[in-house]
C-alpha cells in the first residue's frame, strides 16, 4: 500500500475503447474504415505506433515492449518490472487496448 502512494498509476480510461448500452462500439465506423485505408505506407504505420507507444503511461508502455517488442514470456516480464505475473497481463491487456484506441484516433486524424 505505502508503494502505491508513492507512485500511484495513471488512469487510462480516456484511452480505452467505449461501448454503449447495447455492447457496440460508440466509435465511428466511417472514419475508422477510411483511416485505415490512409495507412497504406508501412513506415507511416510504424512510426504512427511509435509515436501511439510513446503516448503510453510508463507502466503499461514498460509491459508492452517487454512482452510484444522484446518477446519475453509473461514471467520474465512481470519478474523484471517486480510485478505478479496476473499483474503483468492485465497490464498488457490494457496496454493493448490503449495502444488500439490510439492507433484509431491518430489514423483518424491523418
């Protein structure tokens, strides 16, 4: 507890994909469909993550390279950010999904 007071996580809420009442995406499904089709050059599309990556909050960016960039399993990971192993996948799922908002919102704005 006295660790988590000192370094407290940042929300990323903002960052995550938003549904409404019945389970579907709230997003716009035009856009997306047509920024999708903008990302066509594949050094566009790395440096768009890149930048998405960068974006990140330091402890699920941390995660997310160690485990899709670095290609570490999921213990060797948690192990090197002193974290459970449970701990270290919800991380990387929200990290995940962040990273996919990201993505959307900057192809969006290409």
């Amino acid at each position: 507890m006295r660790y988590r007071r000192r370094r407290p996580e940042l929300s990323i809420d903002d960052l995550l994909p938003r549904f409404d009442e019945e389970g579907q995406w709230a997003g716009d499904l035009a856009a997306r469909s047509e920024a999708r089709e903008t990302l066509t050059d594949g050094r566009e599309t790395q440096e768009l993550v890149r930048r998405c990556i960068d974006r990140l909050p330091e402890v699920y960016r941390s995660v997310l390279i160690l485990r899709d960039i670095e290609d570490l399993d999921t213990a060797e990971a948690a192990e090197m950010l002193a974290i459970t192993p449970n701990a270290a996948k919800i991380r990387l799922h929200r990290a995940r999904q962040a990273l996919k908002t990201l993505i959307e919102r900057e192809s969006c704005l290409l």
